[in-house]
C-alpha cells in the first residue's frame, strides 16, 4: 500500500464521526487535525505548516477535501479571518484543488470548480473549514449564463443557485492571492464582528469572456441551508 493510500484509510477511521447526527462533538475536525495531523499529517493528506492549514478527505462523495486550520479558527464568524496577518485560505484552498483533480475520472473544468464556507447555523462543525468540490451541473450552468452580466460590486444574482438568493461579485486572474473572500465580505456588513456568522460564502472558478477569475457568492443562510449546497459530491460533471 502507497503511503498516500495509507493517509486515506486512515482518514476513512477517523471519519465516520462527522457524519453521525447533529448532537455529535463538534469539535470532531479540530481533534483530527491538532491531535493528529500537525503530529504525523495522517489522517490528513497534507499539512501546510508555513500557511498554518491541512488537506483531509472528507468521507462523503468521491473527491471532496476539506481545508482545516490547524489553528483554533472556530467558523467565519472568527474574528481571525479579519486579521490582515491570517492566511488566505480561500487562496490557500484553490492552489490545492489538484486534490480534488486526483480522484476524478477527467480534471474538473475551471468553471466546475468550488470552494464553500457555511454559515454558522448551517454547519456542525466548530472548526472553520473550507469544503473544496465539483459544483453541481445546474450550479455551474446558471453561473455560466450569467458570468459576463456580474460585476466587481455585489449584485443580487437574478435567479435562485441550488435554493439560495445569492449576490454576487467577479474577481478577475489565475489564482486568489491578491483577494481574500472573507476581508470582500466584511467590507459590506456593518458589523462584522455580528453579521459574518449568518453568511455562507463560496468562490467558483470562471472563465470570463477577458480572461480568468472566479465569481464570489453570498447570502444570509436559512438554518441547514450551506453554501455548500451548491456542490455535487459525486463529481458528476467530470463523468
């Protein structure tokens, strides 16, 4: 057995936790990453100890990964993602998205790419962590349509996205680096400190008519309503 097939069936033992019902530990992910993988990096699949995260598998679907902290970051609610001296993690998240490419039949299409970060009433875990996964063909469909309509500012998108009334912004070029999601997303609220907690936040890659970039999602989540339901975990688009 590879050792990266050995991480992963770690991974598989440690898992099935986050799954169980809503009354389960909550702090389930922070356990796995700061008693497991800053020590031995199994479970996970990696950790970026300059960046200060790690990549873990999540059970559910065929490619979805998880990225994790590995400081104390409870959600986006904390008022670490504020501090310009936090990393980027969202940028963090799409440089590792060729884990997602690994599992899948065919790499995932730029524009059927996401990142998704659920809101404090619609997550179980108290751990930030951003879920990186294929977005569903009728996600990336509407975004598709309307992907040259959508500006720099945020503006309500004008369909509904998986059930959700999104705005939305585009941030043009390659990679994240030089845009940070959740410092875009503080900038509109009047107190963050209040208001980022009831926000779900997912970036999608996109292929503008002048070039790459990404388009930035939002909105105020209803209970059990993530901005990860935007994503199929079985990957369909790359069948």
């Amino acid at each position: 057995m590879t050792p990266r097939r050995r991480v992963t069936a770690l991974a598989v033992s440690f898992l099935p936790l986050l799954f169980a019902p809503a009354f389960a530990d909550s702090d389930v992910l922070w356990k796995i990453v700061h008693d497991k993988c800053v020590v031995q990096t199994a479970p996970c699949l990696s950790v970026n100890k300059t960046e200060h995260y790690a990549i873990l598998k999540d059970l559910r679907g065929i490619a979805q990964v998880l990225l994790i902290p590995t400081d104390k970051i409870t959600g986006i609610e904390s008022p670490a993602l504020l501090d310009p001296a936090t990393p980027n993690f969202f940028a963090d998240a799409w440089s590792e998205k060729g884990d997602v490419d690994a599992r899948v039949p065919h790499a995932v299409p730029r524009d059927g790419m996401s990142l998704a970060v659920n809101a404090l009433q619609a997550r179980s875990q108290n751990q930030l962590h951003i879920h990186v996964d294929c977005l569903s063909a009728d996600s990336r469909d509407a975004l598709k349509a309307d992907a040259d309509k959508i500006g720099a500012d945020w503006a309500p998108l004008p369909n509904t996205i998986a059930g959700h009334q999104f705005s939305a912004m585009r941030v043009k070029g390659e990679t994240l680096r030089d845009f940070n999601p959740f410092l875009a997303l503080a900038k509109t609220l009047k107190d963050p400190a209040k208001e980022m907690g009831d926000h779900n936040l997912v970036v999608v890659g996109a292929d503008f008519s002048d070039g790459p970039g990404f388009i930035v999602l939002t909105d105020v989540a209803l209970p059990t309503k993530g901005g990860e339901d935007v994503q199929d975990h079985s990957c369909a688009i790359t069948h």
